[in-house]
C-alpha cells in the first residue's frame, strides 16, 4: 500500500513527533503524538475518554464537559446515552474550539484476560469510523483507558498507535494523540517508532 510505505521516508521528523504526512493516489493522511492540553486543539473532532453513561466524569471526560460549558451537551448525552464499552457516539462540540466531541468508552482493566485488548481496539475504531462517517479531517485523542480505568501504559500506548495507524494508511484523517505526562508521550513515541521499522 502507497499510503503506508510513505511512512518511511519520514523518520527523520520522530524527535518532533510528527511521523508522516503526504499527499499522493487520493491518500492524505498525517499522525503526531504531542504534548498538549487536548482542550487547545482548534480541529474537526476531540475524543472524549467517556463513561457508559456519558455522564460528566473526571479526568479529560471532566475538563471537556466544563469546558463545553452547555446543558445542550449533557442532554444530548441523555438522549445516547447508554453506550457499550468498544463503542462511540458523536455530539457537537458546543463552547469547545473543535467542532465535534466523539465519546469513546475504554474498558476497565482487570487482569488483560477479560478482552480488553479487543475492546480498547475497538474504541479507537469506532471513534475513527465515526470521523470518516461524517466526513471529519482531523480528530484528536487522548490515550483512552489509561487513566483511572487502570490500563497499563505500555500497553495502552501500543494499542492506540497500533490501532490508529493500522486504520488511517488508507484514509484521508489527521490524527494526533495528546498528553501532558512527558513519560506518556516518550512511551507514545516508542511505540509509534516500533509501528514505523515492523
């Protein structure tokens, strides 16, 4: 596949953690892993690491919510709400700078053999096929599950750029994957660097 071979001629942008970006055969496509709030992105789409409720939560689920600043936001969750873990579902963005909000449920991480893997594989996709459904260029995540749902790091970070590269070698998306923790984004990045030389 042209769109994924492209990705090697672009090594030399890992210290910047942009990977790949180019545009050739109707495939643009661009990831980068950075260290920034998530609230600060200016795109089509945030991800929001949400609950089965999509209730207002802590966390990134917390800082979205009070940051849309709208009831609107909460009853449209009403209305979605409840959703399954490996699911998504889209809303507006409201007072946010991006445009849209995909919820995004991660699964509780017990003990790695409960399917947690298929199920935080699954998360991420519903959030990307939710982005190419309707038409949205460029979605940022943060790195679902990792937080107070207990999923291990280092194989969360795998999961997620596995997950999303894997999905957008085809696909006209930008993506990015946003956090705050520096040691995060260095596991980001390795992971990204094993993706790349596999």
């Amino acid at each position: 596949n042209f769109c994924q071979k492209i990705a090697f001629n672009y090594l030399k942008n890992l210290q910047c953690g942009i990977y790949f970006k180019e545009e050739s055969k109707g495939c643009i496509m661009s990831f980068q892993i950075e260290k920034k709030n998530i609230l600060d992105y200016e795109v089509d789409a945030i991800v929001n690491a949400a609950n089965a409720e999509l209730k207002r939560g802590g966390g990134v689920c917390g800082q979205i919510f009070k940051e849309a600043n709208d009831k609107g936001l909460e009853e449209e969750c009403n209305k979605l709400a409840p959703i399954k873990p490996g699911q998504a579902v889209i809303t507006r963005g409201y007072n946010l700078k991006s445009k849209y909000i995909i919820h995004s449920v991660g699964p509780i991480y017990f003990d790695g053999n409960q399917g947690e893997r298929e199920t935080l594989e699954a998360a991420y996709r519903s959030a990307l096929d939710l982005a190419v459904e309707n038409n949205l260029k460029s979605v940022v995540f943060p790195l679902l599950s990792s937080g107070i749902y207990g999923y291990p790091l280092d194989e969360a970070a795998e999961v997620a750029v596995y997950t999303i590269r894997d999905f957008i070698k085809d696909k006209d998306l930008d993506v990015t994957i946003s956090a705050l923790n520096d040691n995060v984004v260095k596991v980001l990045k390795e992971k990204n660097k094993k993706w790349i030389e596999r």
